[in-house]
C-alpha cells in the first residue's frame, strides 16, 4: 500500500529538471463525471488507454484498456476538457517521484511523491554527545538499527554544529 502526495513547484526548477531529464508528453480527456464512476482517455507516446475510475467507499479504484492510438485520438476530441503535461520521473531514494509541466490548459507545475505505507516497525538504538567547543555547541550521534526494511536508508554516524546566542 502506498499514498501519494502532490506539491506545487517552482516553474524554475522544473524547467531545470525537464533540461535534465527527459519527459514523456501526456494527453488527458475527461469525459462528464457519472455519481459512481469517472471515465478519461489518455494519450502516452503512441498509446493509448481508456480509464475507467469507480468511487467506492474505499476509495477510487481505476481500471485501464489499452486501445488504438487513432481510437484514443478520436475520442479525445469527443471529450468535455482536455489537459496535456509532459511527466518526468524522478528516483528519489526509496521513493517515487513524477513531475507534472502542464501545458494546457496553463501553465502549471506539480510534483507527486509516493510514500510506502508499511506498518513495520523500526527500532535502532545509538549513542549521542553534546560538546560546548570554542567554536559553539557540537553534537555527534552514533547509532545503528535492530530492524529495518531492505529499501531503508541507514544513517549511522551524525555530526551537527551550531552557535551562541
């Protein structure tokens, strides 16, 4: 299980990204919202997929079919709104990250991070210690775990400074 968390970003940084790291051009069609299901096509590339979104109380659960691409283009236009984004996909350590560049219908720029949602539990036991040094306050921590997950980072050693006020 895992959620999803969607950020504004800056227009800056993502134009720094994009220059990076390719992206894949994404169109989107909406077609008027049934009480009980939404349904949209979507042209990646040189697919296409007809997506088939049912709301429950456990929450929305999508269904896509892979269909032609000239099938995809022709209902695309019988759409009610349209939206196109170039996604970019970013590593972030354990975790996924997708940048979204919308380009219609405004500009507009997100970032999407999905979180696992393990219920493990960790457990790590250390040591720490706060020196009052002739430069200011030094902390320096060791630790290590008892349990963790193979996708964990592990931070063993830490050292921070700081000043006087």
């Amino acid at each position: 299980m895992s959620s999803t968390r969607v950020f504004l970003l800056s227009p800056a940084l993502a134009r720094l990204i994009e220059r990076d790291r390719a992206g894949e051009r994404v169109r989107q069609g909406y077609f008027p919202e049934q009480p009980d299901r939404s349904t949209h096509v979507q042209v990646t590339g040189d697919a296409g997929h007809l997506i088939l979104v049912s709301h429950s109380a456990r929450g929305p659960v999508e269904d896509a079919a892979e269909i032609s691409l000239p099938q995809a283009e022709a209902l695309l236009a019988l759409t009610a709104g349209q939206v196109e984004y170039l996604s970019v996909a970013i590593d972030v350590g354990s975790h996924v990250a997708t940048i979204q560049r919308f380009v219609t219908s405004a500009p507009f720029d997100l970032i999407s991070l999905v979180f696992r949602d393990d219920k493990t539990v960790r457990s790590s036991i250390g040591v720490g210690l706060v020196w009052d040094s002739p430069f200011g306050p030094m902390r320096f921590d060791y630790s290590f775990p008892l349990s963790k997950q193979p996708y964990d980072k592990v931070q063993e050693f830490r050292f921070g400074g700081g000043t006087k006020f």
